[in-house]
C-alpha cells in the first residue's frame, strides 16, 4: 500500500477501498504486455477510484503511478478536479485519466457489478466496459512495462473489487 487509507477484505473475495488517496499495488511483478479483466462496483453516486497500469515501484507515496503510470478511471460523474465540472470525458468512468476519453458511459447503476477489461499491448492501451469499447490511447509515450494496482481515492469512498484476472500476451 502506497499512501493512507487501504482495502479492506468483504466476503466471498471481495476487496473495498477506504480513506486515501492511496494505490494498492502488485509488487512482486512488473507487467508489458497483457489484458487484465476486473469486476468492480460502487456503492454510492460520489465514489471515485481507479485501475493503474504500467506504474513505477512505489513506496510511501502514490506519486509516481499517477505521474508514470496509467490509470482507467471509475467515476461516474466524470468530475475534472481542477475546473470542479461534471461531465469531462477525460474523467469518467472507462477514460484513460487525462489522456484517452470515454466514448460511451455503460456502466451499470449504483451496487450493481461492472467489468473492465483493459488491454495493453505496445504503445497502445484499450478499455473495454461492459463488453463495450470505451477508450483507446495509441502511442502512449509513457513506460511501456510496470506494476499494476487499485486506488483507493478519499475518505468516504468505496469501491469494491473482485475476480482480478491478467493474462499475459
């Protein structure tokens, strides 16, 4: 675990994020090519988290990952941080944060489970939500091979995780 808050373990292998902002990563391997599936959901409107790919090691601090990393958001409202206007397609759920919009919104309503299943091949990175494409970033210039991990985002937020799945290309 990188920065504050964590996961806690629910029933039947379920994972929740608390507190934060803070990114909980794989540390044993670094990944290049693969297509990791993942089923999440979350558990009110205002929840806010993310999938990161391809980051650095990381240590006290989630810096690094969202400064080398990738990240496929989950947040529905599509919030911009810096404007504080709902509805930025480089912010909603499926975008590759800040870099690749989300085409389409077909996540599925609060409590309810949705899968990613995200593809990083090369230089280029895709996401599929729901079966559906919803973002694709080509010539991506960042760190072709890196760990991946769950952000846990603010205090009150709680997305829940299940069934982590990557198969390597």
């Amino acid at each position: 675990m990188a920065g504050p808050g964590g996961f806690r373990q629910l029933p039947n292998g379920i994972i929740e994020s608390y507190g934060g902002p803070g990114l909980f990563w794989y540390a044993h391997k670094a990944f290049e090519d693969f297509v990791l599936t993942i089923e999440w959901r979350i558990t009110r409107p205002e929840d806010n988290s993310g999938v990161f790919l391809r980051t650095p090691p990381l240590s006290a601090t989630p810096q690094p990952a969202i400064e080398r990393g990738y990240e496929v958001q989950i947040d529905d409202r599509g919030l911009d941080p810096d404007a504080n206007v709902r509805g930025s397609a480089l912010h909603l759920t499926g975008a590759i944060y800040r870099l690749a919009p989300a085409v389409r919104r077909p996540s599925r309503s609060v409590g309810r489970w949705n899968e990613f299943e995200i593809s990083a091949r090369g230089r280029t990175l895709a996401v599929r939500l729901n079966s559906e494409h919803v973002s694709l970033l080509e010539n991506a210039s960042r760190e072709p091979r890196g760990h991946t991990g769950l952000q846990n985002h603010h205090e009150g937020s709680a997305v829940q995780f299940r069934n982590l799945r990557i198969a390597l290309l």
